[in-house]
C-alpha cells in the first residue's frame, strides 16, 4: 500500500440537489501530522497532497454541486430552483473528486462558496469556506488574493458573532471572538485585534478553553511589545539631528 492508499481515501457521497452518487477523496487524519501551525489555524504539511484542507470540500460532477459537512441537510424547494438554474444549468461536466493540487482546490472551494450564497447558508459556514480559500492562497504565496479572502471571512465571522450562527458550526464563542481579532491583525487594524483579544482573556468562560486564551494573550502581548517599539523608533527618528 503507497501513501496515497494509507493517507488518502474514497469517501461516498449522494448528492444532495441531483441525487448522484459518487466517491471523493478525504484525508485520514489521524495518518496527516501538519509541521507548522499559524496563529489563525492554518497548518502546514510537507507534501500538499495529503493537505485535509485540498479535501474540506466535495463536488458533485454530475451537476456541479458543491458542499461540506457542514451544510444544512435539507433547503427549501426554490432554493433548490435556484440551485438548478444558479449551477448546474452552467456547470461543464469537471471531475474533482480525485487527487487534487492546490489551483484545483482554489477552483473546488470558489464553487462551495458559491453555492453556499446560493443555498443562503450560515455566516459561520461561509466564513469558514472564505478563511481555507485564504489558506490555499498563502500556501500559494498570492498574498493579494489571500487578503481579500481573509477580509471576506472577517467580514462574515462579524456578522455570525452578531447573529449568533457559529454554534450550529461547531464553533465556541471564544475561538470565534479569538479569531476575529487574529484576522483583525492580519488584515491590518491593530486597534480592533487588540480589542478582540482582550474579550477572550476576560470573558466569564474563558477557563473552559485555556489554549485559545493563552493565543489571544500571546498576541495581545506580541502586539502592545510591537507597538510600543514602533513609537520608540518614531520617537528616536525624530529626535535625530537633520544632515
């Protein structure tokens, strides 16, 4: 058995707006160890071809429909007339159910995106989605591109925390608010990240989950030691005698 066989694996799936059946590839991960993890949960693997991230995603070849676990079983009949006519009425028979490299899983998740809009999914849902696309595109070293989707999951985290959607993902309020700050660093407003962080650390519950506390701590301390030596060396640039 080679790696392909003892990492990756066929998953079947019944798709659920044409109700085709098929298999996909899914990592085991348990036989998947990442070597590097960033501060907004992107991890890194040796060979991307054993990536859980490449495989969050399904699509269904037959009509272009795209989901994960996370989507909600059952949709409303013109929701799925929207779907028809949204999708699969455009969809050019293209198969990613197999062994995927990175421009391939770009494509795959643009079209679960899509079709969660479509499918008016929950924030949470779509945030998620929009922050693994960020991912593929900084293992990709597209930063450009890796911004406007960090933006777009930001934007999307917001409104699940004010809308409260994150639970029927899977997420706890703590990793929520930990993570809007983290995107809040990434994407360039230290003020806001820093104001997340803080409710993390002060939060009632915040002895439940003791890991996501000691990461916005970190931060919140990484990001006041940065500032404060950005004002020391504009205060010393500015003390420095003209030539």
């Amino acid at each position: 058995m080679d790696n392909h066989d003892s990492i990756l694996y066929d998953k079947k799936f019944e798709c659920a707006h044409c109700d085709h059946s098929f298999v996909s590839k899914k990592t085991r991960l348990r036989k998947s160890h990442p070597f590097q993890r960033d501060s907004d949960f992107c991890e890194h693997y040796e060979n991307q071809t054993y990536n859980p991230i490449l495989y969050h995603v399904t699509v269904c070849p037959q009509c272009g429909y795209s989901f994960n676990d996370q989507f909600r079983k059952s949709v409303l009949p013109q929701i799925e007339e929207k779907i028809e006519e949204k999708i699969t009425k455009h969809w050019t028979a293209k198969d990613y159910t197999g062994i995927r490299t990175i421009p391939e899983a770009i494509a795959a998740y643009k079209l679960t995106i899509f079709t969660a809009d479509v499918r008016k999914e929950p924030h949470c849902v779509i945030a998620g989605l929009c922050l693994r696309l960020a991912w593929l595109y900084r293992y990709f070293k597209n930063e450009s591109k890796e911004l406007r989707f960090l933006n777009l999951a930001l934007a999307e985290y917001e409104d699940s925390y004010t809308q409260g959607d994150y639970a029927r993902a899977g997420m706890s309020e703590l990793k929520l608010i930990y993570l809007i700050g983290e995107l809040y660093r990434r994407t360039g407003d230290p003020g806001k990240a820093l104001r997340y962080f803080s409710r993390v650390v002060e939060h009632p519950l915040r002895s439940n989950e003791p890991q996501t506390v000691n990461l916005a701590r970190e931060q919140w301390q990484n990001m006041r030691e940065d500032m404060k030596k950005a004002r020391e060396a504009a205060a010393s640039a500015s003390e420095s005698p003209t030539a």
